[in-house]
C-alpha cells in the first residue's frame, strides 16, 4: 500500500533532506547516507541501511517513504527494449522505456499523465492531459529502469520523451533533472539527458537561463506550418519561425547542438518536396537531424512510409550538407511508441484496473 501522506524520498534535494534531518533531532549529514542508499546502491527499503541508527531507520519508517509508484507490467523485446507501465498512487498509470543500443544505455521517462498537446499521430495525446508527474514519480521511473539494468550494464542516458509535454510541467522536471545530474543523486552528465519539446516557448527561454548542459530536442516533424498545425494542434499558437528563433538562442546561450526530431509519416511529410522544404529551413542552423519512420498506431491511420522513401529523405537533407540520423525503431512490437501501452491498457481493461504480467 502506498502512503501518501507522508514525505516521498524522491521528491526531495539533498538541501530539503537535510533540513528533513535536523528537523527531527538527527545530523545533516545522514541525508547523504540514505541518498547514497536510494541512488548509489539501489536500496528499496530503510530498514537495509546498514550505517543508519536503528531509532532514525523507525523516524524514517514512520515520517517517509522511498517509493510512490511500482511497476505494474513489464514488456521485453528481441532488441533489448523493455517497456514499462508504472503504477502511480492515485491509480493512473505512465509507461517507461529502457533502451538499448550499443554501449548506450537509455531511460526514456513520462513527465505527465496524458498529454494536453494532442499531437495526431501519437497516443499519450488521445485522452489529454489528467495531470503533471511529481518530481518523485519521474525520478522513479530511472530507479525501475535501474533496477532491471543487467550486471555489466550502466544507465548512460536519460531522455525525456515519454509521455507529456515535459516543459509543461517545467519545475518538477527541472527538479528531477537536478537529482539525475546530482553527485549524491543518479550522477548522469547534463550532456547525457535530453528534453524533448513540440515547442513551448517560453519553457525553451527558461531552460536556456538554467545553466545546465542540457540536451534540446525539438519536435518538429514538418517544414511548413500548415502541415505541422495539422498534426500538431499546438503549432497553431507557436508557429515554426518562433520555435526557430527560441531554438537559435537556446543554442547560443549554451552552445549546445540543438535536435530536430522528424517522425516521417507516409503522405504527411516524407515526399521530396518535403526533405528540400526542411533542408531550406534548417540550411544555418547548427543541429542534428533525427528522422524517425512512425510507429504505427492501431488507432490511427497513419503509416510509416517506405525504407526507400526515407532514404531517399534522409540523401536529401545530406546533400544539403545537414547531420542525419535515421533511428532505428525500437519496441514496436511492444507498444513503445510513447503512450501506446498505456493506452492499450485503458483501452481492454479500462482506468485504474491493472493486469501484470511479471
Ligand atoms: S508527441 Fe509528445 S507532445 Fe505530442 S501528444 Fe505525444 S506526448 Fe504529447
């Protein structure tokens, strides 16, 4: 049973576990104890902390908690991706994704339930937004992915592509960026975590003043507004040259690549026309461009075009002298298109009932 009335472990900074401390009779320093147990070791449970004080192990028992979510299904693949639904505790549900490829090892975590921005071609958008991810419950997500890590693996990566729009929810994923990048926290490089955005201004302008290394991914999936308001209904009240110019100072404030992430969705946005149309509008930007063949959805009627025609893109933008990738699709044999499982979920067994399969 989960208790939510009391204080969630991973909610805090190491400031707040420390005045958490003093503030019932013990040291400061015995935040960076039970931190070292929870990040460094992966410890579950108070009562393992082998350095702590029997009487502050009780305190801890009575006034806190480490976990607030569990894993309610787990899904494997034969490409070594495996798909998490974690269960929150008040009944919703959001997905997680360990992937791997090569040495990279990569957490890719939701930073709400649902998502507001309704996005055509993908689930997490399908049912809008119930509500942002505590600071906790996205740092969670890592600490399950941890969990499943194989002995001679590390967690290298960190990506916020999951469900939600993450700059939506700016403070608690800031909050939880700040334990990920922490020493005492899960001690991943600013330069491994990446925010994916659909681009929402003025979380992009917020995030250049933080004076973190972060990575910047962009959504941007068309070259053109009307093409991209279609699929992204928020594009409407942004629009591409907006996005664009934030994009450019986000980049000369950290001097960090920007990515454009490009979902190639067949008759949408993958003919030739559309490739020259990119080509011109990303020609003096220093980024990466990330072309990404959908992941088809059941519930939608989009398709991912042809191999050839992604080639054929992706030669394109090259010959314009941009830096392509075409990602591989990982998991979709698995619902890991972000939202899908959860989705599937509601769909067959409706809200707040689970099924588990571990
Ligand atoms: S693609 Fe991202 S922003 Fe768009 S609906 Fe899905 S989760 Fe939300």
């Amino acid at each position: 049973m989960y208790r939510t009335e009391i204080l969630s472990i991973t909610n805090m900074l190491i400031t707040e576990l420390e005045e958490f401390c003093i503030s019932i009779g013990e040291p400061a320093y015995r935040a960076e104890q039970i931190l070292s147990w929870i990040y460094d070791k992966g410890v579950a449970a108070f009562d393992q902390m082998s350095n702590l004080p029997g009487d502050l192990k009780r305190k801890l028992e009575e006034k806190c908690q480490i976990f607030q979510t569990k894993i309610g299904t787990l899904i494997k693949t034969g490409d070594g991706t495996e798909k998490f639904l974690i269960c929150l505790s008040d009944g919703n549900e959001i997905e997680c994704v360990l992937l791997r490829e090569d040495k990279r090892v990569t957490a890719c975590v939701s930073t709400q339930v649902g998502c507001a921005m309704a996005c055509r071609f993908c689930a997490s958008g399908k049912r809008g937004l119930e509500r942002n991810l505590t600071t906790g419950e996205i740092i969670e997500q890592v600490l399950h992915c941890k969990k499943h890590l194989l002995p001679n693996e590390r967690l290298t990566n960190i990506v916020f592509m999951g469900i939600g729009e993450p700059l939506t929810n700016y403070d608690n994923v800031i909050r939880a960026v700040k334990i990920m990048n922490a020493e005492w926290g899960l001690g991943i490089g600013a330069r491994h975590i990446t925010i994916s955005t659909v681009g929402t201004l003025n979380g992009i302008q917020r995030l250049a003043r933080e004076g973190l290394q972060l990575n910047l991914a962009i959504s941007l999936h068309a070259a053109d507004d009307i093409t991209r308001s279609r699929i992204i209904p928020s594009n409407k009240q942004t629009g591409i040259q907006h996005i664009l110019r934030e994009a450019q100072k986000y980049f000369s404030i950290t001097k960090r690549d920007i990515s454009f992430e490009y979902t190639l969705i067949d008759g949408v946005n993958a003919s030739k026309q559309d490739a020259e149309s990119l080509a011109r509008l990303l020609r003096n930007i220093q980024c990466n461009i990330n072309l990404l063949p959908l992941n088809p959805i059941e519930e939608f009627n989009f398709k991912p075009p042809y191999r050839e025609t992604v080639n054929t893109f992706c030669r394109i933008l090259k010959k314009h002298g941009l830096t392509v990738t075409v990602r591989k699709k990982k998991g979709d044999t698995i619902n890991a298109a972000c939202g899908q499982l959860r989705l599937r979920n509601i769909n067959f067994y409706g809200k707040n009932e689970k099924f588990f399969v571990k």
